[in-house]
C-alpha cells in the first residue's frame, strides 16, 4: 500500500474531517458572536465525502475524525458516519461535539458506527457553562455522557479549554467528576487565532500550572506511544479517570505531528495554523478521479512545515477554529 509519508518521516494514519463550519454554540474563545450560515450550503456532499476518505483510506488513513464545527448540525450526520464506517481500511470513526442534544441521539450516532466521542465541556458549574457557551445546557451533555454509558461505550474524552477567569480554579470539580468514571478529561491550552487575540491575553494559561497540581497530588505521567495523539496523559491510582494535558506551546508538541485536516470545504489543512488550505473538492467530482487525487495528495504532504509558529503569534490564517475543526 502507499502509504503518505512526509520529508520528515511522519506519516499521518489519523484525519479530522470538519463536515460544517457551522455552530450552534457561542463558545467565549471560538465564536462569540456565533456564525453565519451562509457557507453550509457549500459544505462537502455525502458522496464528495465517501471519496476523499476513499483516497485517503488508500493512503494509509485508519482512523477519521468527524468535527466541525458542530457537526451534528448536519442532518445527513449518520449517513457521513455509516458512508465512512464502510469504506475499507477505515478502522476508526470517532467525531467530537459540544453535546447539543447528545442524550436523545447518542443512540443513533452509535448505531451509525461511531467508535469514539470526544465532548467539550469546559466548566462543570451550570451557570460558568453557560457563560462560556452562551447555552444552559450542561445537564444536557451530562446526560448524554450517562446515557453513552448505558448504551455501553466503554469511555469517554472530555475536552476542556483552559481558561484563566473561567475554569482554572475548577480542577478539583473536575478531578471529583472522573474520580468514578471511566472520563479522559483533558485540559486544552487556549490557543490564540485571528479572531481571539484579546480575549487569548486575558486568558491564556499554560498548561504547566495544571501540570504542577497534579504531580504535587500523587497523579503519575502515563507514558504513551508517539502516535498516541498530542495529550500527555495522567493517572492516579484512586480515580477511575485520567487527565490529558494538551499544550500547544511546548516546543516539541509539533515533534510527532501525525495530524491531518481536510475543511468542510475540500481543503487540505496542513497544520491547524497554516497559512492556507490546499483544495482537493475538484478531485472529489467522480470515482474516476481517484489516482489524480491521491497524487495530488501524495504531493502536497510534502508542504508541511516542521512546526507552527503559534509561539511567535502566528496564527496562519486560522480565523477561529471552527473553521477546520480544533
Ligand atoms: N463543536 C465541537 C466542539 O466544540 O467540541 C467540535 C469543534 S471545536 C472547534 C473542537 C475543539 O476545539 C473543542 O474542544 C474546542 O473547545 C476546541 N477549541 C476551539 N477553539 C479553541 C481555541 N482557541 N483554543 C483551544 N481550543 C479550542
Ligand atoms: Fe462551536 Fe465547538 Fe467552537 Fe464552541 S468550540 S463555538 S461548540 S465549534
């Protein structure tokens, strides 16, 4: 099999795909003032999708992520699920949410083939989550996680964006949350985009102060495979849980990028923070073109830089990240 490979001998088993731009939430750091919904009509088409991940399937691709976005916001959301469950070499679905509505359709996601969900929750206070959302919601996604359970996922990843004025002082809650539950709750660091530069000096706090609680508490650093993903991972032996920590700021988090992005809209985002998206979507117009588009592929792996340069308040033309999916 081809398998893509760039100059620097990563290779890349692991693809977000955002299926929407759109959102329904007001998250603090990401849309505040929500979204238009003028780009949904030109997201990718049930059929566009089935071959891009084909392509990519046949490149080595395992695992796909589904994000957005919200990507539930798409109606065809379990047929983009079942339509990518089938395609060959695809062993993963996994797809990350906000949780809108998760309690009454955890079941169907599931039964369209999603392996994996990832939810954000960033505060567990009713009315913090509330203020970072703009939605009172919280025991809404609380109770898609419990039903999740009972309908048998064997776990779950809660992402949580770290945030001076709203949550840094809430770990314990936190902590007491996943003492009894298999949760891998983990810490984002905020990461400054176009869009968020004041509130990111507000609020951005490295993920070492989190770090240093937990070491002074007994948890003990987990150590994981290189291709495990960008969260260090914390355990302590009385919780049922674990903490990830995600730090975009530390020099070598771009060391083993095995992360690739295509947008809602065909693009090929070499890196959350680069500077343009390469465009696949006149490729994905019949099954015939299939060769063309691996190479084209094959060819632009080969444009990725070795790291961003977020440290340097490069933010590429990363507007928010709803665009291409966190
Ligand atoms: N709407 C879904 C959700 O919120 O889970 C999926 C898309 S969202 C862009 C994916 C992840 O990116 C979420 O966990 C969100 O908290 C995170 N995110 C968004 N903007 C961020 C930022 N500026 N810094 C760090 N994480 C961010
Ligand atoms: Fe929407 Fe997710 Fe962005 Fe929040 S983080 S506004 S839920 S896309």
């Amino acid at each position: 099999m081809l398998r893509l490979q760039d100059n620097l001998g990563r290779t890349f088993p692991y693809l977000r795909l955002s299926i929407t731009d759109l959102c329904n939430f007001r998250c603090n750091y990401c849309l505040p003032d929500g979204c238009e919904e003028h780009h949904h009509k030109q997201s990718l088409t049930v059929d566009e999708i089935r071959r891009l991940i084909s392509a990519f399937a046949r490149l080595g691709v395992e695992k796909v992520r589904i994000t957005g976005g919200e990507p539930t916001l798409r109606h065809e959301f379990n047929d983009i699920v079942s339509t990518i469950k089938q395609i060959p070499g695809i062993q993963t679905v996994a797809m990350t949410t906000n949780g809108y509505r998760m309690d009454e359709r955890i079941e169907s996601w599931l039964k369209a083939g999603v392996d994996a969900i990832n939810v954000s929750i960033d505060s567990l206070d009713a009315r913090g989550f509330q203020t970072i959302t703009g939605h009172d919601r919280l025991q809404e996604v609380l109770n898609g996680i419990k039903r999740g359970f009972q309908l048998g996922m064997p776990g779950f990843k809660v992402n949580a964006v770290l945030m001076r004025g709203h949550n840094a002082d809430q770990l314990p809650d936190f902590l007491n949350w996943i003492k009894d539950q298999p949760i891998t709750l983990r810490f984002i660091e905020l990461m400054q985009t176009g869009d968020n530069q004041d509130f990111f000096n507000q609020q951005h706090l490295a993920g070492n102060t989190v770090r240093e609680q937990l070491l002074n508490s007994g948890w003990v650093r987990v150590v994981r495979h290189k291709s495990a993903g960008p969260a260090q991972e914390y355990y302590h032996p009385d919780y049922r849980g674990r903490i990830g920590l995600i730090t975009p700021y530390s020099p070598d988090f771009c060391d083993d990028c095995n992360r690739l992005r295509v947008s809602s809209l065909g693009k090929l985002q070499l890196c959350l923070f680069g500077d343009q998206g390469y465009d696949l979507r006149d490729l994905l117009q019949s099954d015939q073109q299939q060769p063309e588009l691996i190479n084209r592929i094959r060819n632009f792996i080969q444009l990725k830089q070795d790291k961003h340069f977020l440290e340097d308040g490069f933010t590429g033309g990363t507007a928010t990240l709803a665009q291409i999916g966190g």
